[in-house]
C-alpha cells in the first residue's frame, strides 16, 4: 500500500535596521500546525520604535489569532493599531488538506510564488497587494487563492528590498536564498526584511524506497 508523506513548509528569513537605528519595524510570523502554515511580513510605518511598536502589536496580534481566516487577521490587526502610526502587512497561509496558497496584501509588501513545472520552468504569480494601511485607512480585502505543489516557492519582501528579487534564485535551502535575497537586494536606506518559504507537498511513497 502507498504511504502519503505529510506536507510541510520550512522558512527562513533575513533581515536589517536602517543603519543608524537600534529596532527595526519590519517584522516577520511563521506559525506551523496540524492543517498547515501561517507566515506573514509587517511594516511598521516609518523607523525606529514608533514603527518597531506598531509592527510587534501587529505579530503579537496574528500569533494570538493564528486561527482566524486572513480577512478576519487584517480587521482584528487593524482595530488593534488604531492608536499607533499603522503597517502595511502581507499574510499567506498554506493548507496542507487542499494544497493550496490563500494570501491577502494590503500596502507595499511584495509577494511572489515561485512555481517550477515537471520540465524545470519556474513561473511567477504576484500577490495581488491593496492599497491603504492597517491601523489607519483598511482598503476592500479579497483573499487569493493558489495552488501549490511540491518545491513552490513563496517570497515575501518589504520595500527596503529592491525589485526583481526573484528573477535569478538559484536553488539552495530557504535560509540561504533569503540570505542572499537580503545581500544582493537591500537598499540600504530603510529597514529590509525578506521572508522565503518552500512547501514540501505530499510525497507518495511505495515499498522499495521509490517515491
């Protein structure tokens, strides 16, 4: 009989201050469980500790609810940043039952899949991102959905990363590729903070050791 290996995500993420300042307002979750993964990337508005401040309530706040569906995330982040300066945010959870990507943006977090075919080409699909800020002025929000396959590869990135971040990765483990993302990619003159994911979908495996 086939044995059905369990999907998983693994994640690793890079980041930098402004130079000159001691917090950082981009800020970064990743929450496994049985169903899937939640990750997700906030940018506090401005520098310092005003936007260190509003970026932690916003993580605090998706790590509490982690459960809730992500348009229900983005209006309970935004009661709960009312009273701070606000975050634009990107938020995706991976569903490991139906093997799909659900993600929302609101601001300028980018968000780019990475899809390889069966015959080794990798295509793009953007994050739809809206426009407006959580905590200050909440945009209409629609939640896309994706599939997924096994290897895709998920990017999320703040602006202090420059475009075309995702034209040339080469194949390495998700710690290295954000390493690099962030080496190569960084402007220098905000706080920069790069999130890659890879889904590990189900795998089947039959006696013998073939999968």
């Amino acid at each position: 009989m086939e044995k059905i290996a369990r999907a998983s995500v693994e994640c690793g993420v890079a980041a930098s201050a402004l130079p000159g300042q001691t917090e950082t307002g981009d800020r970064h979750v990743f929450v496994r469980s049985n169903k899937g993964a939640l990750v997700a990337v906030v940018d506090g508005l401005g520098h310092g500790a005003s936007a260190a401040a509003a970026a932690k309530i916003a993580i605090d706040t998706l790590e509490r609810n982690a459960d809730e569906s992500l348009i229900n995330l983005v209006r309970i982040c935004h009661e709960r940043l009312k009273k701070t300066r606000g975050v634009v945010m990107s938020i995706a959870r991976f569903d490991y039952e139906e093997g799909t990507l659900t993600w929302v943006g609101v601001g300028n977090v980018e968000g780019v899949l990475l899809h390889r075919d069966a015959y080794g080409n990798v295509s793009q699909e953007l994050l739809p991102l809206r426009g407006g800020v959580i905590g200050d002025q909440l945009p209409p929000l629609l939640a896309s959905i994706v599939p997924v396959t096994r290897g895709d590869v998920l990017i999320l990135a703040t602006d202090g990363i420059r475009a075309g971040f995702a034209d040339e990765l080469k194949a390495g483990s998700v710690q290295a590729t954000a390493d690099a993302v962030l080496a190569r990619f960084a402007r220098g003159t905000d706080d920069a903070l790069v999130l890659v994911a890879r889904y590990s979908g189900p795998q089947r495996e039959v006696p013998g050791g073939r999968t």
